[in-house]
C-alpha cells in the first residue's frame, strides 16, 4: 500500500492535510538519504546536521497531524522554517542527493505553511 493509500484511510484529515502528511513523510525520507549522503565531507556537515533536524521535525508533524493533535499548527511553523532553511543549505551543494532534497524541502515547506494558517 502507498502512502497516499494509506494517508487516505486516516479519518478527519481534510485533503490539505493529507497532503501536508505525505510531504513531512517525503522530506523525512529524503532528508535521512541526504544526510547519510554527506556524511564524512566536511564541506556538508551542515546539510547533514538541518537534514536530521528535519527529518525529525517533519516526521513528528506527520504523526501530530495524523493523530489529530492540538500542537500540529504550532509545530507546522517551525517545520516550514526549518524546511526553508534546509532547502537554501541543499541548494548551495551540487550533489544529486542536495538537489532532490531541495525540491521536495520547498514543496513540504509550502504544505506545512498552509497547515500553519489554517
């Protein structure tokens, strides 16, 4: 089963949020891959070092999100923030993996801003 199958099942989710879920889900995944990916370069200790925060950020809110929780909008903000600034550091780097991250950061980024206001 796929995520969005599987995101689809969590009742009281609207479709924004569901969304929301896969792409904190995503930029998880792909946050762990990148920061594997510069471990041992110097130059990328800190793509590694926000890529793990993220990671963590993103995936809490992805489980805040799907158990309906009250801190869910809060923890939204500082997930957009962090996935902001991650992006920008991955950007920075002309690795395939920084690239990939990047781009699934902004689409996170903009998800999450959305839970945020809402």
């Amino acid at each position: 089963m796929s995520l969005s199958d599987t995101a689809s099942k969590i009742d009281g989710l609207s479709d924004e949020q569901r969304e929301c879920v896969e792409n904190c889900t995503e930029a998880a995944t792909v946050c762990e891959w990148c920061a594997d990916e510069c471990l041992g370069d110097a130059d990328m200790e800190e793509c590694a070092r926000l890529c793990r925060d993220v990671a963590d950020l993103t995936s809490l809110h992805a489980r805040l999100m799907a158990r309906g929780s009250s801190y869910s909008a809060q923890l939204a903000q500082t997930c957009a923030d962090a996935c902001e600034e991650c992006a920008d550091e991955c950007e920075r780097h002309d690795a395939d993996h920084c690239q990939a991250c990047a781009e699934v950061l902004i689409q996170c980024a903009e998800s999450c801003r959305r839970m945020a206001s809402a």
